[in-house]
C-alpha cells in the first residue's frame, strides 16, 4: 500500500504543470524627457590669434599668461633696427627725388627761356628755324624730365611710407579687450614671417561668456533646435551642471570614420569662471517634454517571450478569442485600422500583458523615451499591468513539458 502511494504522488507531481514567475509593473502617468546626448569642447566666444606681419628677434614681452589686456595695448616688440634703417634709406630716396625735381624745374625754366629768346631772333631774321627747332625740343626734353623726377617723388613717398608702417608693425599691440590665453614666444626668438603670420597671442575677448560646440549625431539632429535649454558637466567640477542655450545649429558636417556629426553652438554663461578653454563638456539636451504622459517602463518594450511560447501564442490566441483591449482605449486601439492616408502618431511597439497566467501579446504606440520610461499614445491605460521580466523557469519550455517517466 505503501508503494502505491508514492507512486501516485509522483505520477500527480508529474502531471502538474508549474506557473511560470513573471514580473510586472504598472501602466503610470508621469513626466517623460527625450534627451539627446553630446559632447564638444569649451571655447570663448570670439578668440583672435595676434602674430607678426614682419620678422625679427623679439625684444620685449609686456604681457603673459592670464594678462588682462586693452585694445591697442602693447604686447611685444621685435627688435627695430633693421626697419629703422630701412625708414631712413627711403626717406633719404625721398629727399634725393624732391632735389632731383628743383634739378629739372631749373633745366626745363632755362630751356624755356632759350627757346623764347630764338623765337624773337627768328623774327629780326637773325637766326634759322633750324635753330630754333632745336631749342623748343630741348626744352620739351626738359618738361618731361620735369614729370620723371615728380614721378621718382611719388615713389620714393611710397617707399618710405612702407619703411615706415613696418617699423610699426614691430610694435605687437592688441586688437580687442581680453585675456591673453596662450603666449607662444619668448625674449630673443626669431619669427619668421615669409608665408604666414606666426601666431604669437591667443587673447580671447570675454572669458565670462563661453560656448560649446557639441557634435550632435545625424539620428538626433532632427530633434535639435534653436533656443533648446542644454545642460552639461565638465569633469574638472563633477558635482556642478551647467546651464547653457542653443544658439545655432551648423548645417556644415563633420564625417570621423563614416560618423556623420552636426555641430551645435550652445551659449554658455561662465560669471564664475569656472569654465576654462578647451574643456570636453558633456551635454544633455532636452529636445521634448511632457509633464503627464502615460508612461510604461522600456523592460516592458524589450522583454520577449521564449521560442516555446512563441510558437504555442498563436493557438493561446485562438482560444482566448480576441486580445483585450485597454481601458478607456481609443478607437484604432480597440481594433479599428487606420484611415487610408493618415498616419497614426507615434511608433508601433508591443508589449505584454498577463491572462490566466499566460503572456498575451498587446500592440501599441509609443512616443517620447528618456530611457527608462517611454509616452504610450495608443494600446493601454492608466493602471494595465504588463510584463517587465521574468518566465525563466516557467512551464513554456519543452524539458519542463514531460509528464514523467510513467
């Protein structure tokens, strides 16, 4: 008796069939972000590189790192003889020029006067035309070497003009109010100057107001726009976030390893100066938000049932008639289909719901995500349960469908 009654309670222990451990979490109503995320380096508004239109060896640094500068304060200077020299070369051009045109002036009044006194002598019969052709010539030859010399005047100005405004430029002055942010030269080093203008200043105009250029992916560029509210941290303060605003959005892309990057210009307030050039900011942007939206957890958006179950949904589906509606569920949920030519809004997702123990397949549309939590438009209501984890160890699997040895 005793053996047949074991063998009955293993013959029911294997007949029964064990529920399978799901975890649910509620449908809620809640606030629900769509955050875009990027990162760019810190930059001051306007920043001017200051070099050198002339070469030479510097002479004199006035300011350093961190200076506060004026617009047209003095910076450096560059050794000045050279130009000095080549000031007083042109300016003695000049002086030879304008005594070169006295010199003409004298020439051209004397043959002038000549040609005069043999026109009256050609007139008393004293002299022959022959003779006075050649005095009117020699002093038309005069008149144009009067205009030469005028001319070499102009010239030899022109010449000590620039003399001039290159001895100036070895005065390195500042071009707008700022800080000096980098200083690239010391005393007695050669800038050469035969190409391009080595770059000597970094001055940046105004360090208490800074923007960031953030690289925003292709995917999300189309949720970002003008006057957005953008948070950021820097990891030189990781407690503090920082509130900044975009200003623009680039249409220029930026293409590193076949990822396409738009750059966006986020005005940053730094009153503090807290904010340095070159730090890596990472940004959060708020690209849409709603205060109550009905809300249900991204696990629901993922979980899947097993193969198992996936084969068996179809024939559960026809037992159970058709799937549940939600709640105060609007007309396309409730099995209407879609107007031909109108969109419904949203992304279509599927989520699923508890019956009888069993998980039921539910179609739904979906809206803002912040990660966690996404806006449900269509598909559920306020308080429906679904399935966020679980079912492992429940009875879908074939090694747990055996009904025993027996």
């Amino acid at each position: 008796m005793r053996k047949l009654a074991l063998i009955a309670v293993l013959l029911a222990a294997c007949g029964r069939k064990p529920a399978g451990s799901y975890r649910t979490e509620p449908v809620t109503r809640g606030p629900v972000s769509e955050i875009v995320n990027a990162t760019g380096d810190v930059s001051a508004i306007v920043t001017v590189n200051v070099g050198s239109q002339v070469s030479g060896i510097i002479d004199k640094l006035l300011v350093d790192f961190n200076s506060a500068v004026k617009k047209d304060q003095l910076l450096a200077t560059i050794d000045p003889r050279l130009f000095q020299a080549q000031l007083e070369k042109a300016q003695a051009s000049l002086a030879s020029a304008k005594a070169n045109v006295e010199k003409a002036q004298a020439a051209f009044a004397d043959s002038a006067r000549i040609a005069a006194r043999w026109k009256d002598l050609l007139r008393q019969g004293l002299v022959s035309q022959a003779d006075l052709d050649t005095a009117l010539a020699t002093r038309d030859q005069n008149s144009a070497g009067l205009s030469a010399a005028k001319a070499s005047v102009l010239q030899a100005k022109a010449d000590r003009d620039m003399a001039a405004t290159n001895l100036a430029f070895t005065r390195i002055t500042s071009p707008i109010d700022g800080i000096v942010v980098s200083r690239n030269v010391d005393v007695g080093q050669t800038v050469a100057a035969a190409f391009q203008a080595p770059t000597l200043f970094l001055i940046a105009n105004d360090l208490t107001k800074m923007q960031i250029l953030a690289n925003i992916d292709e995917a999300d560029v189309g949720k970002v726009s003008e006057g957005l509210e953008a948070k950021f941290t820097v990891d030189a303060y990781p407690g503090d976030t920082f509130v900044g605003r975009i200003r623009d959005v680039r249409q220029a892309p930026n293409t590193i390893q076949n990822v396409v990057t738009y750059p966006a210009v986020i005005d940053a307030p730094n009153p503090d100066r807290k904010l340095r050039q070159g730090m890596t900011a990472s940004v959060t942007i708020t690209a849409a938000r709603k205060d109550e939206a009905l809300r249900v957890a991204n696990a629901a958006l993922r979980w899947k049932v097993d193969e198992a179950s996936a084969a068996q949904e179809p024939a559960q589906q026809q037992r159970q008639g058709p799937l549940p509606q939600a709640r105060g569920a609007s007309a396309a949920s409730r099995g209407t289909r879609e107007t031909a030519g109108q969109q419904a809004p949203g992304r279509p997702a599927r989520v699923y719901k508890l019956q009888d123990g069993q998980p039921v397949p539910a179609s739904i549309r979906v809206g803002l995500s912040d990660g966690q939590r996404t806006e449900v438009l269509e598909g559920l209501a306020e308080g429906d349960r679904v399935i966020v984890g679980g079912g492992e160890a429940g009875a879908n699997g074939p090694q747990q469908r055996r009904r025993g040895p027996f």
